[in-house]
C-alpha cells in the first residue's frame, strides 16, 4: 500500500455536537502477572492485560525486589468501536518491578481498509514475548525497537513503555502522544511531553519506511519512592483530563482499580461533552483552529472534548509481599 501513515492520524474536534456513547469499560485489578487474554464486548480480540491477583508462584519472582508495581487498568473504546474493542493496546508484566505499556493504533488506516488496531495489538504482544530476550529486558527503548522489528502487521501506532527496575528506578520510552504522569504526595513531580509533526499528527511507529523509530523515542529515567503513583495512557485520557484533576482523582482515590476507573470515566464523559474546554480544544485554538469570526462576535467560541479510546493504567509504587 501507499507509505502514507503520518499522515493517517484520526480525530478532530469530534464533540462539537451532543454524541450519544454506548461504551463500556473494562477494568482489571492486580499485582502484576503477565500474560496474553483476548477480550472485548461482543468479539474476540487480542488484549496484553494483567490477571486477577498475583499467586504465590507469581510472587516470587520479584521477592528480591525493593520495590514493585501494584497495577489497575481500564480501556473504553470509541462509541464506533465498541464491536471490536477500540484500537488500543496494552500490556503489563512482573518482569523485575514491572513493565506497562500502551500503543494506540492510529484510526486513519481505516480509510486504506486497514484495522488499526492489528498493529497496536501485535506490538504489544512482541513487546511482552521479548521481555525474556537480554538485549530488550531492561531498555524500554531496545524493547521498542525488538517489539516494532518484530511486528508484521499493516498500520501504525504511538507507543509508551515504562520498565521498573529492582531498585526503583522507572525507564521510559515514549514515541508519539501516548503519556505518563508520576504523582507524588499530591503533586505532579513528572510528565512525558507528545511529539508530534503538526497538531493531531503524532510520531509512530508503523509499518512504512517513512514512519519513526526506537531512535526518534524520548527516553526518561525516575527515581521513584514507595507510594508514587504512576499514571499512563493513550492520547484519550490526555486529550480530554487536565493534569490538576489526574493528580485531585489520585489524591482522592486510595485504590488502583477505582483510580483507573475514575480516570477512565471522567476522560469518557469530557470526551462526549460540547461545552467542556477540554485541553484538545484549549490546544486546537492555540495551534490556529478555531470557529468562524461571526461566532466569536456572538460569544463563542471552540470548545468539546475528544471520541477516542480511552487506554488508562495507574501502578502504585509498592513494596513486594512477603
């Protein structure tokens, strides 16, 4: 097919209007095991996503670890996309003190009568099948670069990986506008930064020799301590939830499952609301995109959150059971 896929980026201001959403959330609690589970509403789907509660097995890997990750996790695909489960993916392991990761499938190869979501979720799976592989195991961005080597699948994607070391420290790799926030006593003390081409049109991994690679990713290294919280998602989340109210659910929220939730939902209900000044709109408006000048002239202006898949994984710094 045409090596097109920077430019296949989907969305715009998509909530001028009032959108019905029929979507459902799924969430998962854990202490981080790893494994491969195909979930959906209605069809069968390929998901990297934790199990229930670690089992004494599972817990000993990481016995020798400092400090590791408690993990809760909610995905609400796009009220379109509710049938095959959105175009998200992600993952979360036990390797060492804990892997999570999120790719988001970029919507416009659709046009090209692609499924967008066959190349996030097959990242995701060589991401995780490669974590055993030494020069991958403790480099999120040499993960990244085996995962996307790996991957066969037509499309594109924005990807995310952050790696917990025994010692506490997190390795990130961000490559496009998938994000990361690390809350600390009530305040916000890290964040990624988006890249992108131009607004709406992100860096990402693809298929095509014209997309970017491990060596375009912004790598970030974080001393973390017991009871930071870790909060990461795809562009769903961060198109439609400032930081302060992250940092004020966090706060609020003592539970890693009910944080995940609670994000999940309230990125959902921005998502679908016209008069919400979402910080899309706040961008749109600042990149040059706005409404007509005779609108303005009567008071209004460009406002609406974004219909995206909403991927959400919180991981809460703990140490490891005995």
């Amino acid at each position: 097919m045409a090596a097109t896929p920077t430019a296949l980026v989907g969305g715009f201001i998509a909530s001028l209007s009032v959108v019905s959403q029929s979507s459902s959330s799924r969430f998962h609690p854990t202490c981080i095991p790893a494994e491969i589970h195909r979930h959906s509403n209605t069809k069968t789907s390929l998901y990297c996503v934790p199990h229930p509660p670690l089992s004494i097995s599972s817990r000993d890997q990481t016995s020798g670890s400092a400090l590791c990750l408690s993990v809760g996790t909610c995905l609400i695909p796009h009220p379109n996309k509710v049938d095959k489960g959105g175009e998200d993916a992600y993952l979360v392991s036990s390797y060492e003190g804990g892997v999570i990761a999120v790719a988001d499938g970029v919507s416009g190869w659709a046009e090209q009568n692609v499924d967008p979501s066959l190349f996030s979720r097959e990242l995701m799976t060589k991401a995780l099948s490669l974590l055993s592989v030494e020069k991958a195991s403790y480099d999120p961005q040499m993960l990244l670069k085996e995962a996307h080597a790996a991957t066969s699948s037509v499309g594109s994607a924005t990807a995310i990986i952050a790696m917990l070391d025994r010692e506490g420290i997190l390795k990130i790799a961000n490559v496009g506008d998938c994000g990361l926030r690390i809350i600390r006593n009530g305040k916000l003390v890290f964040s990624t930064s988006p890249q992108e081409h131009y607004f709406d049109c992100p860096y990402q991994l693809s298929s095509e020799v014209v997309g970017q690679t491990y060596l375009d990713a912004v790598v970030s290294t974080v001393e973390l301590m017991e009871q930071d919280t870790i909060v990461m998602g795809s562009d769903g989340l961060f198109d439609n939830v400032f930081d302060q109210e992250i940092v004020s659910i966090v706060t609020r929220c003592s539970d890693v499952i009910e944080t995940a939730k609670a994000l999940c939902d309230l990125a959902n209900q921005h998502s679908a609301d016209p008069s919400f000044d979402s910080p899309y709109s706040v961008e749109a408006r600042e990149r040059g995109f706005d409404i007509p000048l005779w609108k303005k002239i009567l008071g209004m202006k460009l406002t609406g959150g974004k219909l995206d898949d909403i991927t959400v994984i919180v991981g809460r710094v703990v140490k490891p059971e005995s």
